[in-house]
C-alpha cells in the first residue's frame, strides 16, 4: 500500500495536516487499514523534502497543514495512470501451499482444498455481513469490501477449478531431488561470481 | 420445527449396476428466519437435494418434512397442496407466465389454492410493492419487465400467502451482478422477515449471504460454513 500516494490523493482535496489526513484515510477505506500517525508525519516530511507537497503557516492551534504542490500534482496522476504490478504483490503463500500439497506424498489435496474453501467462503459471508448492515455505504468503504469480496470469491472459483483439474489428471509423482551433487556447486559457483 | 428438514435422506437413481447415488445419508434442517446456501460441482447432488426439499422427487430412503409434515406420507393432490401453500420457487429463467401480468402472476398460487381473484389480486400488488414494484409494474407482462423486475415478481410469486420456504435454484443466474445482488438482498430480508431459504448456487458470492453455506461432493455433505461471531477480526486479517 502506498502511504504516499494515499497523502497525495487526500491533499487534492484540499490542505490539511497530519491527524486530518489519517482520519480522511481511515474513513476513505472504511478503516481497513488503520494508518499510525508517526507514519503520516515521516511521509509528509518525505513528501516535503521532494516537492511534492508544501507545508503551510501554522494556524492558531499550531498545526501545520499541508497542501500539494503542481509536481505533487503531476506526481499523482501519473500513479492514478499506472497500473499496480504483480510483482508487487506479496508472494502468495496459498499458491505455494497448493503446489506443495499436490506434489507430498500422503496429503489429501482434496482436503486441504475443502478446508480453504471454506475458511475463504466463511470470510466472504461475514464481509457480505458488513457490506448488508448498511443501507446506503458510503462509496469509498463498499469498495474497498466489495474488492474483499471479489477476491475471496476469486480464490474459491480458483479452489473449485484446481479440485476439477486434480481429480480429473491426477496426481504428478514428484520429480526426484537432482542427482548430481556438482550440478549444485556450479550453481553456487555461478552466484558466487 | 424446522420449516424443512431433511432425515437421512438418500436418493439413488437407476438399479443394480447402474445404480447412481445422487444424494447419501443427508442431513439438513432450515429454520424459519434462514437462508442455506447449496454449493457443489455439477452432478454432486445440488439438484437432487432441491427437488426432494421441493417433494417434485422422493427419496429412496429416509424423510423429508416440511413444516413438520413428511412428504411421503401424502398422496399426490395433498402434496400438490402442501407444495402450494407452502413451499415457493424462484429459478434462474424466471419461469413466469408470459400470458399474465406480474400481478397476476404473484396472485397465481393464492388462485390455484381456490382464492377469489378479487381478494388475491390484491394481495398480489402488496407483494409486489413488498419487493419494490408498484401497481404500475405490476399490470406488466413478463416481457415488458427487466430481468431484476421478473426475478421480483418471481420472489413475490414465491412468498405470496403464508408460504414460508422458498427454494431458489440459481435464481440471479441470467442477471447483471448488481441486479443480481439486489435479489439475494431481497430474499436475505424476506428470510429476516421470517421464511426459510434454500438457495443453490456455484457463485461464491452470492453464497455470501447466507446464513450457512452447505458443500456437497459426490452425493455427500463435506462441509459447512456459518459466519464468524467477531466481525473486526476479519478487517484485522485484511491489513
């Protein structure tokens, strides 16, 4: 999650200081992610110290507000154009689980898939919980559930089809462990130059 | 009670050799006031499961009760009866009469069951209204209606009178996904209300809504799913 980009993002808005920007963080993504306000002042300082953003006279009750300068603003836009990577995502350890367990002997693959499945599906209801107590939620937080949502369902629909495809071909024999005790060590030699 | 119970249920189609288990050894009870959800690959026993909950097949072995009364044990136009006043339907397609009006639709079961057309017209529309349609709407042919407004009627239809189960089959199947939404909010409130909802369904989201979430493999239940007691531990886990 970008820190920076959030601040930039809020201070379009108008110039605030550091609790108003937490508190407009905290409210725009439905408190999902709570935000530490030492955080908040250290990306501002950043932010200062690359242009992107000025800071403004205090004002009577001494708090500094900030607001976004034209780089900020050029700064801003240009991540709003860009899409977020996959190699920015955390690696995923399901993904990893999943690989694993098909490949060990004596696991029931089709057990680990179940319990996931439902684990995922027990997390989509309660957010659909959350997302139902309201009437009429605020935009920015039925977003940032719905995304929940989407993502736990894509995760079932992945469950529900690598079920299909282990039952349908099978389970691989694992591939035996490299014979070849100097393939390794030219790898480490490799590495090492 | 429950307003459905399945005991044991078993059903096996075909014999000998050819014998398919569709469904084993089932166990399920939905109370007024819940919505279950079906979930389930192809041929693992969803439908089967349906249409016993609904008496349109029966088992082989063990019993399904509706509102306290075994199916079995009623002969053909007392189970047309009972399927009447009790149980509602809403599939995927709608299944409207496109002869008649979404009011005279709704007002369908109240007239079979010997109501006057006056009194269950009536009745009709503040169903209707119940799911958002106005008179207006109500006196539209299914044609005239949007796939969210017929799956309306189609849920009104299902409710109508003091019917208390609705089994739903897929029922935002051909919808868009926020009309699709609105429906499962609609049946989940109708359910707040007091019935008792059997929804199947291979879309994980819209399982989302219910109260439990049952998984059928193979003719068998392997799993079940209710919500979590603490909903903050959840937007913790999200971080």
């Amino acid at each position: 999650m970008s820190v920076k980009h959030s601040l930039l993002a809020l201070l379009e808005r108008g110039p605030a200081y550091g609790y108003q920007l937490r508190s407009a963080f905290e409210s725009a993504t439905g408190n999902t992610w709570p935000l530490n306000i030492g955080q908040v002042y250290t990306t501002l300082n950043r932010l200062e110290r690359d242009a992107l953003v000025e800071a403004m006279p205090e004002n009577d009750s001494g708090q500094r507000p900030y607001r976004i300068t034209d780089s900020g603003r050029r700064h801003l836009a240009g991540w709003f154009a860009s899409p977020v990577q996959a190699a920015d995502r955390p690696r995923d350890e399901l993904t990893i689980k999943l690989a694993l367990a098909v490949t060990t002997p004596g696991v029931d693959v089709a057990d680990v898939i179940q319990r996931q499945r439902t684990a995922t599906l027990r997390l989509l209801q309660e957010y659909t919980r959350l997302k139902a107590a309201e009437d009429q939620p605020e935009l920015a937080w039925r977003l940032v559930l719905e995304s929940m949502i989407f993502r736990a369902e894509a995760e079932i629909r992945w469950l529900d089809h690598t079920e299909a495809v282990v039952a349908r071909t099978g389970r691989p024999e694992p591939r035996p462990f490299p014979q070849h005790a100097d393939e390794s060590e030219t790898e480490v030699l490799q590495e090492k130059r | 009670m429950s307003v459905l119970q399945l005991q044991g249920v078993t059903r096996v189609h075909g014999d000998g050799d050819n014998a398919v288990n569709a469904l084993i050894d089932t166990d399920l009870r939905i109370e007024a006031g819940e919505l279950v959800a079906i979930m389930g690959p192809s041929g693992s026993g969803k439908s089967t499961l349906l249409n016993l909950a609904g008496g349109l097949d029966a088992p082989t072995s063990g019993a399904v009760l509706v509102e306290g009364t075994i199916l079995a044990s009623l002969n053909k136009k007392k189970l047309a009866a009972l399927r009447r006043r009790s149980i509602g339907y809403v599939f995927q397609d709608y299944n409207l009469v496109p002869s008649l009006t979404a009011a005279e639709n709704a007002a369908l079961p109240l007239e079979l069951d010997g109501m006057a057309a006056g009194k269950a017209r009536t009745l009709a529309h503040a169903a209707l209204e119940e799911v958002g349609l106005d008179a207006k709407q109500g006196d539209r042919f299914p044609d005239e209606l949007s796939g969210g407004q017929a799956q309306r009627v189609a849920i009104a239809r299902a409710l109508i009178g003091d019917r208390r189960l609705v089994l739903a089959d897929e029922p935002t199947g051909a919808l868009d996904s926020v009309t699709g939404e609105e429906v499962l909010k609609l049946l989940r409130r109708r359910c707040d209300e007091g019935a008792a909802g059997l929804l199947v369904t291979h879309d994980a989201r819209h399982a989302g809504w219910a109260d439990r979430v049952v998984f059928l493999r193979d003719g068998r239940v392997v799993d079940s799913s209710a919500p979590l007691a603490d909903a903050e531990t959840l937007l913790e886990g999200a971080q």
